[in-house]
C-alpha cells in the first residue's frame, strides 16, 4: 500500500506511522526524521535544513522532494511506503504524482489526522525524542518512558527538540494551515481521503486508522 499521513505538528503523524507500518507491512518514511538524521551527522543537508527548521518554516521544496524521491526509491522494492510529513505543500503534492506516474503507481490513501489546537500544544510540550534514533518518541504524562530520560527501543538519551518550543510550535501550526491544508482538498479531489479524529489512547487511535483504511479499500 502507498499512504500520505498529514496533520499538524503534534497529531500523533511520527507515533501512529510506527504502528501502522508495522501492521501494513511497509517502511515508514518521515522527512522530518530523514531531517533530523542528517543533522545528527552534520551534513551539509543537515545544516541547510535545521535553518529552516529552527524557525518553523519548510525546508526548500528542491531538496526535500529529491531526499524525498531518493528515499522511496529504495522503498518502493518492498512494494509500497508510509510517508509521514511529505508531502506538507500543492507543489510537493504534485512532484510525488509525478513520481509515482512514472513508475505506472498511484497512491491508495491520505489518512488525515484531526486533534484539536489545545491538545497539539500539550502533546508537543511533553514530547521528548530519542537522540540516536528520532522515530523513538515519548511524552511525560501520557506515553512516558519506563527509566527518565532514556529510550526504552535503544537505550538512547532522550531530549525535547529544538523546534518544539511555544514561538516556532506557533509559527510550524500557521504554516501547516497556510501550506499544507491545502494539500488536503488537492487529494480530495481524487477521492483519497480519510479523516479520522486522533484523540483518545495511541492504540484506540491506530485500530481506527486501520478500520478506515480498510473500509476504503
Ligand atoms: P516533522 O518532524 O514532520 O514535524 P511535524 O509535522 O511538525 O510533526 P511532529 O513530528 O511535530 O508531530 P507528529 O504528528 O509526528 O506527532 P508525534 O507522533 O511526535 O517536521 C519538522 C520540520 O521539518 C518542519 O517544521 C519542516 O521545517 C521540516 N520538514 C519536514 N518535512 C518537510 C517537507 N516535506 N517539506 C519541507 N520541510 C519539511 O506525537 C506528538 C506527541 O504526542 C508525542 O510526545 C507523543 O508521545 C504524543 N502522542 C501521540 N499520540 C498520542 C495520543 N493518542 N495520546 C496522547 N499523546 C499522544
Ligand atoms: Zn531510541
């Protein structure tokens, strides 16, 4: 299966994905964690794009969309992908048509995560993320992990990231609405969305997903 996760920033996209590629059987790609590996290994990828990143706003379309196309390339010998994060604008929306096109592929669904502002705000503030791999991801009220600090998947030291603070937490919610909403009605137009609502416990959320899913088959 080919599927596009959007929501805003703190919807539960990163922690739902993990699950979900489990059950489907295919990789998870985020562009956000491919971001934040090459900024761990202080590429020059990295640097460029934590610029961006650190104020909230998007990353050039250009490099995103190749690190993008790059990465599914690899995926795609596994006969499908989750992406988590990409496409987050029309322009982007449009290069990947044009990529799967050119391999004769479609995309199957767009599963659109709703949660309320107050609660993306308190998801986000708790949010904490493993240093050594950043698709490892807790929160210190409702998904803590079992020893402070420390990853439970890889023992890693876990920190809160440097975009999550409440200036750029606003501006990355205003570029969502701005920029990647839109997005949203340039799939509808397809008949390719499913809207679920994300709140409730991580597994009552991933059981849904996975009902909508299957009844749009
Ligand atoms: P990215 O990493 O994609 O960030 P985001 O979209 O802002 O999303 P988040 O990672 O903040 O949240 P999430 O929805 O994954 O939530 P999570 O599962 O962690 O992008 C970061 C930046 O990279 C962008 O601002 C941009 O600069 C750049 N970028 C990335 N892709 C790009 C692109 N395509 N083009 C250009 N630039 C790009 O959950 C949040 C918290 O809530 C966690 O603590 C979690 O434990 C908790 N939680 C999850 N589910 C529940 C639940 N059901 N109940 C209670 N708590 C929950
Ligand atoms: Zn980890």
């Amino acid at each position: 299966m080919r599927i596009v996760l959007v929501g805003p920033p703190g919807a539960g996209k990163g922690t739902q994905a993990a699950f979900l590629a489990e059950n489907l059987s295919i990789p998870h790609i985020s562009t956000g964690d491919l971001f934040r590996a090459n900024i761990g290994q202080q590429t020059e990828l990295g640097k460029l794009a934590k610029s961006y990143m650190d104020k909230g706003e998007l990353v050039p379309d250009e490099v995103t969309i190749a690190m993008a196309k790059d990465r599914m390339e690899q995926a795609d010998a596994v006969g499908g992908f989750l992406l988590d994060g990409f496409p987050r604008n029309v322009s982007q929306a449009q290069a990947l048509d044009g990529m799967l096109a050119e391999g004769g592929m479609k995309l199957d669904a767009v599963l659109d995560l709703e949660v309320p502002e107050d609660e993306i705000v308190k998801r986000i503030a708790g949010r904490r993320v493993c240093r050594k791999d950043s698709a490892h991801v807790f929160h210190v009220t409702y998904n803590p992990p079992k020893a402070e600090g420390v990853c439970d998947a890889c023992g890693g030291e876990l920190y809160q990231r440097d975009d999550d603070t409440e200036d750029t937490v606003r501006k990355r919610l205003e570029v969502y609405h701005t920029q990647t909403e839109p997005i949203i009605d340039y799939y509808r137009a397809q008949d390719l969305v499913v809207t679920i609502e994300a709140l409730g416990k991580v597994d009552e959320v991933t059981a849904r997903a996975m009902s909508a899913l299957k009844a749009g088959e």
